[in-house]
C-alpha cells in the first residue's frame, strides 16, 4: 500500500471525510481553470505546476490534498512551515516544499533543511547568505517588486539583469526564473501588465521558471506564461484548519 491510499485510508470521521471531499473537489476546480487558461494561448497545461499555499492550515489538510493528487506546496513562513513539513516526513510523505515568502537571512539554515526551492530571494545579500550554507545546488528565484508598491518585497525590475548574473555566478545557486505578487484588486485583469512585463523580463534572461499568479488572478498569469501558480484560498478556503 503507497503512501496516498494509507491517508486515504486513515480512519476519520465525517466531518474530516467530508473537507477531504472538499478540497479534492476544489483541485479538480482549479485545474480545470488552469488548463482552459493555457488552451486559450495555446500552452499544455502540463507546463503549469499548482503550488497549494498551505499556509495556516494544518498538516492534516495538507495530508487531504496529497492524497487528492497534489505534490507541490508553498508555505510563507519557515517557522510555521517546519513542524508541518515534519509531520509530514513523519509518515513518508515527501511532497516537493516552495518557499513562497519572505526569507530573512537568519532562518536560511532553517529552511535549507526544509525547502525545495526558495521563491522570493531578492537580494544578493541573501543569495550569498544561501551560497554559503548549501551543501548542493539551491533551486531559486528572484522576486522582483514589478508594481513598485513601497509594501511589497523584490528587486526594481531595473536592477534584474544585474543581480540574476551576480547570484547566478554563485556556487551552490540554480537561478531558476522570476518571481513577483500582483497588487490586490477587484479585476484580475489589472494583474495583466505586471504578469506580461516580468514575462518579458524572464524571456529577455533566458530563465526558464515564472512564478506568478495567485488565488484571485492565477488565469490571467498562465495565459501570460506562468510556470508556477501559488493558489491556496481556491484550493483549502479562507481559513486554517
């Protein structure tokens, strides 16, 4: 018996079936929607990986959501992330982990141990900081702050093509693509600009991953050519459980 059917098959109750049910169904949703997104610009939807951001949920539901077939998940933050990704090596279940927030230097050890790849390195300070403390090459990418928002992390699109060289000069670093948020907004259509320009941006590097879409515009980013979409309210809802 693998590992996905001995989750399938733990006992639960029926309150705990019936999220498991839920959050199946909301996957088959969410896939459905990335594969006519990219059948609109005529990309295989096999190009896009959904990255779950379990986020505030607990191990159990991410349990859920490998059992209904997902083996990417994203977490924001690596103290938050290390129990959770524990238990769940606890039980031989090894999804690949994306760390999809902001990474301070002094947890970099942490999240060595814990992560996959590292999706929002955005200065050469940490890159160097990664360098250091890899015993093998780490899986970036570099988020770039494309809106400008004075709240948001990233690089000045300006500043990319030097800093990817930098970082990708390093030893023990595997620049990946880029990285960028959308501002929040009531159309998802406004997101479209900023998808398209780090596109462009991505394109002009040669890289070959771009991480961006989320929850409220993910469809806009893959027909703007994301590679990574990182949707967690669409998938597990609103709150942790």
């Amino acid at each position: 018996m693998n590992a996905a059917t001995a989750v399938r098959l733990r006992p639960m109750d029926d309150t705990h079936h019936q999220r498991q049910i839920e959050i199946a169904d909301n996957i088959t949703a969410v896939r459905a929607r990335i594969a006519a997104a990219a059948g609109r610009t005529g990309r295989s939807p096999d190009d896009v990986t959904l990255v779950a951001v379990s986020k505030t949920h607990s191990a159990t539901v991410v349990e859920a959501a490998y059992a209904a077939g997902l083996r990417d998940f994203g977490e924001n933050r690596v103290q938050e992330a290390a129990a959770k990704i524990e238990a769940l090596r606890a039980k031989d279940l090894r999804p690949q982990w994306h760390l999809v927030g902001h990474l301070q230097r002094n947890k970099v050890p942490a999240a060595l141990n814990l992560f996959d790849i590292l999706h929002a390195v955005d200065s050469e300070q940490l890159a160097n900081a990664i360098s250091d403390r890899a015993t093998a090459p780490v899986r970036v990418l570099i988020e770039v702050n494309v809106s400008g928002e004075a709240t948001k992390f990233g690089v000045e699109p300006e500043a990319v093509t030097r800093l990817v060289g930098r970082i990708a000069a390093m030893p023990n670093i595997d620049v990946l693509g880029l990285m960028t948020v959308a501002p929040r907004g009531d159309d998802p259509e406004d997101a479209r600009p900023i998808f398209r320009t780090l596109r462009q941006l991505n394109e002009s590097l040669g890289l070959r991953e771009l991480s961006m879409g989320m929850t409220d515009d993910f469809e806009v980013a893959v027909e703007e050519g994301s590679t990574l979409v990182r949707v967690g309210r669409a998938i597990f809802g609103a709150r942790g459980g």
